[in-house]
C-alpha cells in the first residue's frame, strides 16, 4: 500500500511534552467499529470495559540507553536499540562517518565503547569492555532516550526518569516505553480488579526502530526493525483459556499487540513465545490473539498508524484522529489515549 494513505496533518501544539498528571487524568477516544466517537478520561477504564475482559501489559523496563561521547575530537551520540550479549549492544549513532572499526568512544564517568561492526542499516555493533553489568554503566553515563519529537523541543531531565516509565517496569532491556501503559495507576487498577477485568504481563524489549520514519513509498519496502520478547506458557494458557470463555482479550499498546499476534497461529491459539519479532502489520491483516487495542495517538505515516488502521480500517482512524485533532487531544509518547474496540 502507499505510505501517503497514512498521513495527516497534526498541530504541533497537539504534541504533549510531558504526561498528564495524575496519570490516569488522561482523555481517552473510545472509538468502535461504527457510531460516535467517545470522549472519556483513562479514569473512567473499569466503566468502559466488561467483566473477565483481559488487559495484556508489557512489563518491560526502559533503560537510559541514549549516550553522548567523543571519539577523539569527533562528537559521538548513541542509541542502544537491541541487545546482542551481554556485552554488546546494536545502536544507532550520530556522527557515524566519523566512526571506524576498533574506535573507542568515551562516554564520561568512567564508561567508553568501542565500535565493532557497522550494519547495512547504519547502525553500528557497540563493545562495553569491563567487569560492571552494561545496565550498571548506563546508570553512571546515559539518559532516558526520549523519542525525537519530544528531545527536539526540550532537554531530557531527572523528571523523564520516572515519566518515561511504566507502574508494570521490572525487566531491564526496552529503549522505548510501551507509552500505552504510562496511564495505568495503582488505583486503576484496583478499579479494574474489581470490576472483574483481568490482567495479564508479557515482556517485548522495544528498540529505538519504533521512532524510525518509514521512507519507503510503498509499505511492501519498509524493514521493520526486531526486537525480543517473550510470553510464558502460563500466560498463554490463561489467555486461551480467556477466549475460550468468551471473552476479550485487549492489549495495552502496540508492543503487547504485536507480541501477541507473532505468538499465534493461524488456528488462533495464543502458544509460548521467546526470541525476536518483526512482525509489520497493514491493512489487510487478519487478527488472531486480540479483540481490542488501547494505545495512544501515533505519527503520521508511521508504522504504529498503519497497525491502528489495519485494526479499525483505515478511513475510521482517519475519521478518529481528525475529531481527537479538533478536540485538543495530546499525541505521542506522553500524550492521551485510544480504546479501540472493533
């Protein structure tokens, strides 16, 4: 399909800088398959969904991925994106023609990698030599790798520590928040419980790739960029056992989305899942583990808007996302929220 399908035009002053506070104060679209749109806040979650209904969670960690050093006198940024050992790490780099084979970049406090091998994409395989965890080192050097829409408009600080991270974080590995999630409290999810919603965790590393436009013209010429991720088989058989009753399972983001969907076959069982999925979903994909979607505004002809309109079809989304413009709803990372029910 044509990229162009998927733009739209988005008011800069619709992108949220910083997340809303408290944070299930967020509006959210309730948007179905046909009717009115719905105008709630995140709060109002119990009210919207029904009894043994199951929300799927990532309860992956962001860590503070993003580095600035120097090679010499050459100004080196990086962005680990995807673990390879426990020592190496793929990254996206700034200033990579000034990168060679075997270069040492210093990172400050101590922390310094050295360039192995550069990728067809660009990116560059990084060695941390030393005796600390890599995450240690990322504690002492890096900071939280803000997407590009908000980095671009003010400096990461102290705060974005704890904004840019989830109430379900516990395993180290994302470079990216799964954003979806960034609504939920712990009283939320109290409301929830006892409302008689369900929820369930899975983990999916997201890497950097999610913020990477798509320059193709065409979706058939877009690689998607894999990450890790993995679903116990407990967690599969509960999920099995939820549909099997009757009923929905709705995954909180697109990263437990397309887990979800990477795990299940064609005979629409959910199974265990570990290693590394690139799946790409457009418009003409059937469903097979999920009955709904919530999830945040996306970029204009981003893959994440491709996967929402392969969902609730294209023309809806567009329908959406003007009357979510037009109402002053908050886009991107820190911004409001979708419940998509098709």
């Amino acid at each position: 399909m044509r990229v162009d399908l998927f733009d739209f035009e988005l008011p800069t002053e619709n992108i949220a800088l910083r997340p809303a506070r408290p944070r299930d104060s967020a509006r959210l679209l309730g948007v179905s398959a046909e009717g009115p749109f719905r105008d709630r806040i995140v709060r109002d979650l119990p009210s919207l969904l029904n009894p043994g209904d199951v929300l799927v969670f990532n309860d992956t960690r962001v860590i503070p991925a993003q580095l600035e050093g120097q090679r010499g006198d050459a100004r080196i940024g990086a962005t680990l994106h995807k673990r390879i050992d426990l020592r190496r790490w793929q990254a996206f780099v700034r200033n990579a023609k000034r990168l060679r084979p075997d270069d040492v970049i210093q990172f400050g406090a101590g922390v310094s990698g050295i360039a192995e091998t550069r990728h067809d994409d660009g990116s560059w395989t990084l060695f941390f030599p030393g005796e600390e965890p890599v995450e240690v080192l990322l504690e002492r050097a890096g900071r939280m790798p803000l997407p590009p829409y908000i980095a671009g408009k003010r400096p990461t600080d102290e705060q974005d520590r704890t904004d840019y991270q989830t109430m379900f974080a516990t395993k180290d590995g994302a470079v990216a928040a799964p954003t979806a999630a960034l609504h939920f409290t712990p009283d939320l999810l109290e409301g929830l419980t006892a409302s008689g919603v369900q929820t369930e965790m899975l983990t999916l590393h997201v890497g950097a790739g999610t913020f990477l436009p798509v320059k193709a013209e065409d979706t058939d010429d877009h690689a998607m960029h894999a990450e890790w991720g993995t679903i116990d088989a407990g967690t599969a058989d509960r999920l099995n056992a939820a549909r099997a009753g009757g009923n929905r399972v709705i995954a909180v983001g697109t990263t437990s989305l397309r887990l979800l969907e990477s795990a299940t076959g064609d005979d629409r069982v959910i199974r265990p899942f570990e290693g590394d999925t690139s799946i790409f979903i457009t418009p003409g994909y059937k469903f097979r583990a999920i009955d709904g979607l919530m999830t945040n505004f996306h970029l204009p002809k981003s893959t994440l808007f491709m996967l929402v309109s392969a969902l609730m079809g294209r023309d809806r989304m567009q329908a959406a996302y003007a009357h979510a413009i037009a109402q002053g709803y908050r886009f991107y990372s820190y911004g409001d929220s979708s419940l998509l029910l098709p």
